[in-house]
C-alpha cells in the first residue's frame, strides 16, 4: 500500500505552485470587489498536480463502506435494497431540473407523482391522507405530534400534554415529544419484551385526562410483535388520546397488516428506509405523516415544499416496481432471513428473548461472558472480515446489545457467510480474546478512542499540526 497516497491528507500532499487545474480565460471582464468582502491573505487550499488529487480521493472513497461493497447488518435504519434504476429516474432531467418556485403549471407531472405515491402509501398503511413536509423521520415525528396537539387544543383539551413511549423506545420518540412541548410518560416492557398492559393502566389510571398520545414502534426495537395492540389501542382511545405509530420498522409489515387497521390515527415513515434510498452518512431524508380520516386539518406548516422530492420518486419507483404481488414478499423475506441468523447462532451468542422475531432481532453478547470480550471487541472484529458492524449497546434493555437486521434482500449464500464468521468470532473469543480486544488489525486505522473523538474533535489540517505540535 502506498502510504502517500492512502495515509496522508491531501494538505500534506501539497507542493508549492503545482496546479491539477487550468481556469478557463475570463470573459466578463473585470469588477471590483468591495474591501468588506475581500480576504485578508490567500486561502490555504492544498496544490497538487491533477493524478495526485485524484488517486488520493479514489483511495479515500475506497475505504467508503455501503451496500455495493458488501453485505450490512445494521440493515434498514440506514442501508438497504436501493436498486439503480431508482437513482436513474430520480435523475431524469425533467425531475431534476425541476425548482419549487417555477409556476405551478409547469409541475403538473410532480404533483401527479405526489398524488400518486400518497395513494401508495394510504393503500399500504389503512390511513387516509399525507403530508410530504417533513425532512426526516424525526421531523416526521415531530410533525405528527403536532397534529395530535392541534388535534386536543382544537377541542379545548389544553392539559393533555403528556406522552407516552415504551422504554423500548428509539431515542427520538421522547426527544421529537419534548421539543414538541410535551412531557414524557415511560411504560415499561414485560419480560417477553413487549409493552406492559399491566404498567399501561397504571399510568392511565393515574394520568388519564391527561395522556395526548401514546407512541409505538411496531415491530418494536427488539424486532418482536406487539401482539397486546388491539388492548393498547383500545385503553388510550378509551382515555381520550391518539395512537402514534412510529415506522421506523415497516420493513416486515408490508403487505402483512397495516398500522390503520390497528387502530392508530398518525404515523410517520421513514421513505429513505423502507422504500428506497441510500440515507447512511446523514440524507437525504423523508418522512411523510398519514392520518386517518378528519385529522388532516391539523396538519402543520413544517415546509413550504414537497420535502425531499427526489427521495419522493424513488420510493414511488420502488413501489412501482414491486407492485401489489412482489410488495407483499418483503415483510417475509425480512423476517425469514433475520430468524435464519438468529437460530443459527444462539448457541454461541446469548439470546435474552425466545421467540419468533421480526425483521431484526437483539443478543446480549457473547454467551460465554468469562473472556472478558465485548460487543464492541465483536464489532470491531467484523470490520477486519470486511463486514460492517451492527447496531450495537441499543436497545438499552441489555447491557451488551448486538441488533441484527439482515434487510429482506440478502442471499442464503451472503448470510451464511456472515453466519461463519460470526461463528469464528465467537470462537477466537474463546481460544484468543486478546486478537479481538485490539481489532480492527486491517483497517486504515486502529481503534479510535470514541469519547476523545466525540468531545475532542480535530476538524482542521492547522489544528492538527497545532495538536501535534
């Protein structure tokens, strides 16, 4: 490996007066900038001949890792199935081209794909309308706990302002709740890993006239069903509030049963996650909220546009594509493959909850916890067999979490290799825990220390030199 090119920053790369460019000549003549608007001195930008800049950022997008590279168990929260010809339509110049201001009559055809994928959406999830503001799934939370407050104050119900969320719950349900202006209300989970009826009516019994809403992921963090919907649904109706239903895990629904259907009137959905569209290192994003029938007048104004549109067509060409029939075979192609990992290696991996999961599913580590090795020791082992890492330490219901989600279009052929080598992991563990205590051994850099990083961040080549003095 050559260490210039693959260890070094592109500003040690640099050489006085070498150019990789050529401008072209001017040809609007020359204007005068104002002094307030002027540098100082010169920026430092990096000079280097044209091969050296792009052989240094083909080696770095080298050590990118994603689904065309191999395969990701951290499965749909940020990686999953997103065929090409999705990328290509989103990329048609009469999409592309498109701008949110331009007059409405020249957009016809977007809005029509708009119209479009909200019948989509509303046939899949039993609700009967849907809003495309939001961003993000977290500002789709948001939005929806908007539209359950517009919902209780339209009626005069101005003390409902607490919220309900399982201590299963993603972090961002109590988060969007709170920045919403409401105030937490924590159920807790049964042995079984599901939400406790019992514990519900306890809260209900005490904080009944005041409970907004109750917010669910089905199937929950720990990949299970929430078999206790029916009855859950039915004490927070019975209470006055509403049933948010966060879709942060629709994946193994699709085309199984809807969230309408069981009784919830708002939800959110990740578009990026469940149809279609890379969404690892940040965006883009999308996460539209339906409602049932009466509650779209509270929609809120959270954007002026469509959100994310191209995310908007590609989920709308993935749905397209599979069409009624094929939709169908994700929910249980997600769910076979995770319980065919899951079985496979509960002898050497401790599995707190029994039972049929799922899209995903959580060990408490390694079963045999004398070695002293850990779920990150696990993970950062994976990167040296060219694996990703999972999700790891969430849920926070164990100490040791490890949540695999293998996503509904792997091969047998692609799991049973991530199979063996979890398998071999777990047995290095046992004969040599050191080898995994210091892993990553193959990747451009060792293992880094996580809260130094996190509170410490060098983010500059000058405060790099200045650090290392």
């Amino acid at each position: 490996m050559n260490n210039q090119l693959y260890g070094n920053l592109i500003f040690e790369l640099s050489k006085t007066g070498r150019k990789g460019y050529s401008l072209p000549k001017n040809r609007f003549g020359a204007y005068e900038v104002p002094a307030a608007l002027r540098r100082h001195k010169d920026a430092e930008l990096p000079e280097c001949d044209e091969m050296t800049v792009v052989r240094h950022y083909t080696n770095l997008s080298a050590n990118n890792f994603g689904v065309d590279n191999g395969f990701y168990p951290l499965g749909s929260c940020t990686m999953k199935y997103n065929p090409k010809i999705n990328e290509e339509i989103a990329a048609l110049p009469q999409f592309q081209d498109l701008h949110p201001l331009q007059p409405a009559d020249t957009t016809k055809g977007a809005r029509a794909l708009v119209s479009l994928l909200e019948q989509q959406l509303c046939t899949l999830t039993g609700l009967a309308h849907f809003t495309f503001k939001p961003y993000a799934g977290a500002h789709g939370e948001l939005t929806g706990l908007m539209i359950i407050d517009n919902y209780h104050r339209s009626r005069g119900d101005m003390q409902r302002k607490k919220v309900i969320v399982p201590d299963s719950a993603h972090g961002t349900n109590p988060a969007s709740a709170t920045v919403c202006g409401l105030e937490i209300l924590e159920v807790k989970s049964t042995a079984e890993g599901l939400v406790s009826v019992e514990d519900l009516e306890r809260i209900i019994s005490q904080e009944g006239s005041n409970i907004a809403a109750m917010m669910m992921t089905n199937p929950n963090t720990l990949g299970l069903f929430e078999t206790a919907i029916p009855e859950i649904t039915r004490l927070i109706h019975d209470c006055g509030g509403l049933m948010y239903y966060d879709g942060a895990n629709l994946n193994p629904m699709l085309g199984v049963c809807r969230p309408g259907d069981m009784g919830f009137d708002v939800m959110h959905i990740n578009l990026h996650k469940t149809f279609s569209t890379p969404h690892g290192g940040g965006g883009p994003g999308s996460g539209p909220v339906g409602v049932r029938e009466g509650l779209q007048q509270f929609f809120p104004f959270v954007s002026p546009y469509e959100g994310n549109f191209g995310v908007l067509i590609k989920a709308c060409a993935y749905i397209m594509s599979l069409g009624r029939d094929y939709i169908k075979e994700v929910g249980p192609l997600a769910t076979l493959n995770a319980n065919y990992i899951k079985e496979s290696l509960k002898d050497v991996y401790e599995l707190p909850i029994e039972g049929l999961c799922k899209h995903e599913f959580v060990f408490d580590g390694l079963k045999d916890k004398s070695t002293g090795v850990t779920t990150m020791d696990v993970a950062k082992r994976l990167l040296d067999y060219g694996y990703h890492a999972p999700t790891i330490y969430f849920p926070l219901l164990f100490h040791e979490s490890l949540m695999i989600e293998p996503t509904e279009n792997e091969s047998k052929d692609t799991i049973d290799g991530f199979i063996q080598v979890m398998r071999q992991i777990a047995e290095e563990a046992r004969t040599n825990p050191e080898l995994l205590k210091s892993a990553p051994h193959n990747t451009p850099i060792g293992r880094v220390d996580d809260v130094l990083a996190a509170k410490h961040p060098i983010v500059t080549y000058r405060q790099m030199l200045a650090d290392n003095g």
